[in-house]
C-alpha cells in the first residue's frame, strides 16, 4: 500500500471548536485545499484577510478564523519540489494561524496498484478529494457540526472553468461535462470562480507574497496544459473575453443540467415498477416513449444507482435504449452489469444481484428476513363464526395486492392456538402447485412464474412458503396461493403472511 502520513503546523491550535453561533453552518469547519500555487496561495490568504463566498447562507463575508483549517496533498510526483511546495505550505497557514494538515501518497505506485500507470493526473485528483473529505469528516466531529454543514474549498478560477469546458469537448461529452466545473457540489464550493489567474497572481504581487510554480503546468502532453498553452491562446485571438464568456455558458449550461437531473429522477421514479438489491426495473413501453434527452438521463441515473463508481459512456447508454427500441434482447455493460427487456420491463441488474434464498423457517408467529431485505410476516387470526370468510380473504388479498394473503390454518399445519412453523426457500426445479382459483389442477411452479411474468434470473429471489421443508406449497409469495390451503366458510383460524419491502 502506498505510504501516507499527516502533519500538523505549529503555531495554531488544531481543532479548536468555533463559539459564538447558533448556526451550524456558521461553525461547521472549512478546508482549503492548497497546493502552493498561485490559485490556492491566493484562496488561503483571502479566507484569512478578507471575505468569501463559502455558500453559508452569507453571501461575501468574512469566515471565523477557527473555522479554517488548510489541507495540503504530496503526491510524491516531483522529488525535491514536491517537498519544497510542503514546507512552503506549512509555513504559508503557520503564519496565518492556520492549522495545517498534510497527506503524503504514492501517487504513482497507487495509479499502478490500480491498473491506472499513466493516469496518475485522476489519481491524484480521486486521493486530494478523499483526503478532504475524511478531514472535514474529522472536524466535524471535533467541532460538533453535522458534516453536511462542512465546507471543502477549491481554488478553481474562471481560467480553470474554460479550460475544462475544451477539455471535455474535445474528450466529448453531454450538458453535464460543458457545464464545467460548478460552484459547488455538496460541500465542496469554488468562492474564486469569477476571477481569473492573472487577477490573483496580481492580488498576490501586490501584497509581497511569492508562490510555487509546478513545472508540470508546462508540460502539454498533459490535457489540460496543452488547452492552456495551445487552445486558449489561439481562441483569444477571436475573443480575449472568451473567458468571462464561458463562465456564463457554463452556467446556463449548469442550469439547464439541473433542471433536465431533476425531470429525469421524476420520471425514474415513475417509471420503475420494481427495485431490490442490485436490480432496478423500468416501464420499457414508456421509456421507449419518453422524450429521448429525458430516456438518456433516466438511463444513465437508474444505471448510477446500481453501481456508483461504473464509467459510463454514451455509447453504453445508447445500446441500452436500442434494448428498449426493440423491446427485446440483452446487452452487458461495465462492472459486469446486465442489462435486459423481458415482459415490457427493462431490468437492469448488478454482477452482485442474482437473487437467491436459504432455505428457513417462519415461526408463526413471527417474522423472517430474506436476503435480499424483505421482511416475511406471519400471524394467526381467529375468525367470527357469522364472518364471511371467503369474502375476507378475497377482500384482504385485493387490498394487499397480493403481497398478502389468508389460508386455513389446519391445512397449513399450524395450530390455532399453539402456532406452528412453515418452511420458506427457494422455488425448486420440477415443483409443482395447485393455483388458487385452477379446482386443484397442478400446474409446474416454473410455469406459474412465466406466467406471472417473473424474468428467469429472478426466480431464485421468489420466496416460496411451504407446510415442511419438503411438504407442499401453501403460498408463492406476492403471486398465488395453493388451491389446498385456501381458506373456506368453516375456517376459524387463518394463517396471515405478508411480504413487506425493506
């Protein structure tokens, strides 16, 4: 594993709790990512010396000195100068009373570790955020705060903002990727993206402050180096506003985004008609009809939930769309996820989704877990004699949506008063059933799912109830009860199973 170490500045008392507000917010810690440029060297002095716009419900204000606290990231990338831009750090927060904390990593033996040799521009990036996030995790903690009223604070300017709004087009990229950096996400705000470089480097200049300058930032074999010293260059020829002008399209843009997000997780809601662990279905009729700028994002986010850290590209979500087109076929995506339109559905699954159950026993009663997070209920009722008691159970099932059920106690095997047990598992191949509602005809319980509808790969997750573990079924549960167990007028005592969600 690569190494990694913290350090603290001297001459500052490290998590020393804010007072004087009621607000959370405005005594929640923030961290100032530095690195020792110009950008992050300006970003410290100003939350130090004069105001921000943290998002705090403030607007421009200046943040309570014992809120502060500077976090800086060696990626151990650049030998001595990497060591250098530490101690220039340190001793920048130290003489601002800042505490400072310092992360060294490997960078490049964790790009490796990773399969990422050559990336180590992303890894860098994933590990300066973590580090942040754990850090104010631990602040919060110190100060008494909730930690989404923490604040992570970036040096990004408008400069930054332009040139990754190239570097995304020419990787290409949707709405989201033009929209460029945002000024904030979640805790992590950007209080300098209306100033530019030069602004700062003047800001700075005029104070007698020095800082570092990364030898890397030259180097154009890098993205973002060969738009800053190539792309803009020649585009400011055209426009040497274009920077303040991109600011503002990637605003819109960022605006548009975050209305079309929240359009998209309103339809995704809609248009789900089952969800577990690692499996999420969706309306395929409807999606195929949907506004196709709304199907992609609704795609992508249902595709996102299942596996957070999967790289989805547009071609990833196209081919699912063709699926839905068609309103047939399969197609695999990264991590191993599955994507299949079967019965009007589009089931997207998880490699960790296959569903199945151990067999176990229900007290009745009593509850059992499933595991994939439902809860399996049993109980007895004792019936009134002068109760209709075919029309309670038709009338039970059909407010329970057939998540519920009532039987005969006696023909379930269990005691009106004593209770019993049932056995719960899996359906198992050549399994027969008498469907409620057939007069006793069997009929293949793998039939009886294919009627319902049930995909293959989700059978395994159906909980099938039974008198023993190899006595008969009495209730395929959410589908149909056995005719056997089905309660009559001389009921007295009925047996109440209910599948509830997690």
């Amino acid at each position: 594993m690569p190494s990694v170490s913290r350090r603290y500045a001297t001459g500052a008392q490290r998590f020393e709790r804010p007072s004087g507000y009621a607000d959370p917010e405005l005594r929640a810690p923030v961290v100032l990512m530095v690195s020792g440029g110009a950008d992050s060297t300006a970003l410290l002095v100003l939350a130090a010396t004069s105001t921000l716009d943290i998002d705090d419900g403030r607007g421009e204000a200046r943040i309570a000195r014992e809120r502060l606290h500077v976090l800086h990231v060696n990626h151990g990338l650049r030998g001595v100068d990497a060591q250098e831009d530490e101690e220039f750090v340190r001793s920048l927060a130290q003489r601002y009373g800042i505490p400072c904390s310092v992360e060294r990593v490997d960078v490049a033996a964790l790009a490796a570790s990773q399969g990422a040799a050559g990336n180590e521009e992303n890894v860098g990036r994933e590990v300066r955020y973590s580090a942040a996030a754990k850090l104010a995790n631990e602040l919060s903690q110190e100060f008494g705060t909730p930690r989404s009223a923490a604040r992570i604070v970036t040096a990004h300017t408008a400069n930054d903002r332009a040139e990754t709004f190239f570097m995304n087009a020419i990787r290409g990229t949707g709405p989201a990727g033009l929209s460029s950096i945002p000024r904030r996400r979640n805790r992590i705000v950007r209080p300098l993206l209306e100033r530019t470089h030069q602004e700062l480097c003047d800001l700075l200049r005029m104070r007698g402050i020095v800082w570092r300058e990364d030898a890397t930032n030259e180097d154009t074999r890098y993205l973002r180096a060969f738009v800053r010293h190539e792309v803009m260059p020649v585009v400011e020829q055209k426009n040497s506003r274009v920077t303040a002008s991109l600011s503002t399209t990637c605003d819109i843009l960022s605006d548009e985004d975050s209305y079309l997000h929240a359009q998209a997780a309103k339809m995704l809601r809609d248009l789900t008609r089952r969800s577990a662990h690692g499996m999420r279905a969706l309306d395929a009729v409807r999606l195929a009809a949907s506004e196709v700028v709304l199907a992609r994002r609704v795609v992508r986010q249902a595709l996102l939930l299942l596996c957070p850290d999967v790289r989805l590209e547009a071609r990833h979500v196209e081919s699912v769309l063709r699926l839905v087109a068609a309103g047939k076929g399969s197609v695999a995506l990264p991590l191993a996820i599955d994507a299949r339109v079967e019965y009007g559905l589009l089931f997207l699954r998880a490699h960790d989704a296959q569903p199945g159950l151990s067999g176990a026993w229900i007290d009745v009663p009593g509850t059992l877990e499933l595991e994939d997070g439902r809860i399996l209920q049993a109980r007895v009722r004792r019936l009134s004699p002068d109760v209709d008691v075919v029309a309670l159970a038709r009338t039970h099932g059909s407010e329970w949506m057939g998540e519920s059920v009532l039987l005969d106690a006696t023909a379930c095997g269990v005691d009106p008063v004593a209770g019993g047990r049932l056995w719960v598992d899996a359906p198992q191949r050549g399994e027969v059933i008498c469907p409620l509602g057939m007069h006793g005809q069997s009929k293949l319980l793998s039939d009886l799912l294919n009627d319902a509808k049930v995909p293959a790969a989700d059978r395994g997750g159906v909980p099938v109830v039974r008198t023993d573990s190899r006595g008969n079924v009495v209730w395929v549960a959410g589908i149909r009860a056995d005719e056997r167990a089905k309660v009559c007028a001389a009921t007295r005592a009925a047996v109440e199973l209910t599948l509830l969600d997690e």
